[in-house]
C-alpha cells in the first residue's frame, strides 16, 4: 500500500512539472515581449546577443557594410492611426506616452521592448521604446536595486535615467524611426492593400492619377493643323 501511494505522489509531481512548463529565456529566434511569460523567480541573463554600448538588443544592421535601400528601416513606412495624424489611441493609452501611434510605429510593435546594459548597476534593464522614461520607472528599477538613489536627483538615479534614454534612443534610431527619412502612404490605399492581402509596409499599392492632362508637342500640332494640299 505504501509503495502504491509513493507512485502516486511522483505521478501527481511529474504531472504538475509538465503542465508548468518550461521558463522562458531570451533567444535569438524567439519574440522578446512585456507579457507574463517573461516573468520567473529563476535569475534571468540576457546573454544571446552581447555587444558593445549600451545594448544588448542586436542591431537591425552592420554598421561597416553598404547598406541597402530595401532594408525596412530605411525609409520606415509612417503607420497613421485612424482617423488622422499621429494622436495616440485610447485602447494604447495604457501603454505610456508618448505611445507608438506618435512615432508611426505599427500596432503590431506595441510589445517591443530594449535591453539596456547599463554601467551604473549590474542588472540589464528592459524598457518599452514607446513610452517615457522618467521617476515612475525608476521606482519600478528600485525595487530591485535596493542601494540605488531614492530620489530622481540623486547622482545615481540621473545617471541611470540618462543611460536608459540613450538606449532608447539608440535603439530608435537603429530601428528607423527617428532622425531618419520616413515613408508617408495614403491610409485609403494602405486599406486597398490589407483588403487585397498585401502588405502594405513592404508592397504598398501604386499610385494612380485622378486625372491626365495630355500635351502636344508643338510640331506634332502645325503638322495636325496643316491641311492635305500643303503636306
């Protein structure tokens, strides 16, 4: 009897273990995001893509190559929100401002995160590229690091801020969406394109003209004005 109930507490153990499932890890082939899953009482190192500066998120392209026109990020399609302009919506207010309705992001790219390394505490920081980083993630960041500044004017707190907002901006600018040539498309033709399954980031639909006003060559019309005796 006693061996009966042992196998069933290592059934019921080995059962509970499975439905856990495994903790995520950060990977180069899978989808960084600020859901749940990135939650785990186990350390977490960001360890897959090191390099120099202040991130560790990989850069979209090498910086000592010729680079590409047909790179995404060059010439980044503006993703306008409806109904016009780059006002932030309701349903991403949630998010933070400025949001990424004000930087022509897709709404896809709302769980972007960086990963900052930064020099003045060991711990990587991931922080959203859509919203400001000001006193309210430095208190989220204290929770963490117990002997940091409590005050955002502590030498410690301003340097952290300032190494956080140019990460941020670093990965902005990587990414094609700031200080760089952005890509505007009429939003009635964006729709056309979703409606006929394109893309209408990479295969935007042509543009056609509401009108044509044709021109005649000046000796194309003495030769149409000229009568038949003369030619």
């Amino acid at each position: 009897m006693d061996r009966r109930l042992t196998a069933l507490i290592v059934v019921a153990a080995c059962a509970s273990s499975a439905l856990a499932g495994p903790v995520q890890s950060y990977t180069r082939s899978g989808e960084p995001s600020r859901s749940e899953g990135l939650r785990s009482l186990r350390p977490f190192i960001t360890a897959a893509d090191p390099r120099t500066g202040l991130l560790i998120t990989p850069a979209p392209f090498p910086s000592n190559r010729v680079d590409s026109p047909d790179r995404i990020e060059n010439g980044r399609i503006w993703a306008a929100r409806s109904p016009i302009g780059n006002r932030t919506p309701i349903r991403e207010l949630t998010r933070g401002l400025p949001g990424a309705a004000s930087l022509g992001a897709h709404p896809d790219a709302l769980d972007e995160i960086v990963w900052v390394q930064p020099e003045e505490i060991t711990t990587p920081i991931a922080i959203s590229p859509w919203q400001q980083v000001d006193a309210h993630t430095l208190r989220q960041i204290q929770r963490q690091e117990p002997f940091l500044g409590r005050t955002v004017d502590s030498p410690e707190s301003a340097r952290l801020l300032g190494e956080l907002r140019r990460g941020q901006h670093q990965w902005l600018r990587e990414q094609g969406y700031i200080l760089t040539v952005r890509t505007h498309v009429n939003a009635a033709a964006m729709g056309r394109a979703d409606r006929g399954g394109a893309d209408p980031a990479i295969r935007p639909t042509s543009i056609k003209p509401r009108g044509v006003i044709k021109v005649i060559p000046n000796g194309v019309e003495k030769e149409a004005s000229a009568s038949p005796a003369e030619l």
